[in-house]
C-alpha cells in the first residue's frame, strides 16, 4: 500500500504544479511560472519542465542568445 500512496501524492503534487503553472501563464506572471517550473525541473530532472520554464523566461523578458557560445 506505500507504493500506491506514494505514486498517488506523486500525481497529486503534479496536479499541483500544472494548476500553478497554468494560473500564473494565464495572469501573466511568466517570471513566476519560470521560476516553478526550473525548480521542478531541477529537482525531477524532466526536460519538458525545464523547456516550459526556459520558454517563460523568454516571455517574461530574459535574453538568453547573449549567454550563447
């Protein structure tokens, strides 16, 4: 039964994290999202939550072609 309680805090933490991420794109707030976004990413090592917060940083303002090399 761990398991399953486990695998289901883990989907509800996820539930979680995608209402907050909608929330803040929609307000707006793309620094915000970014930011929840990369923590998470970092944390989980997903990519496709690393892509969304690098797509939020860009929105939010941040120029990241002059870190390029």
């Amino acid at each position: 039964m761990k398991g399953v309680r486990k695998f289901s805090d883990y989907l509800e933490k996820q539930k979680k994290l995608r209402t907050f991420l909608k929330e803040y794109e929609k307000e707006g707030k793309w620094s915000h999202a970014a930011e929840l976004a990369d923590k998470e990413a970092e944390k989980t090592k997903r990519k496709d939550l690393k892509t969304r917060a690098l797509e939020d940083y860009k929105k939010a303002g941040y120029n990241f072609d002059k870190y390029d090399t």
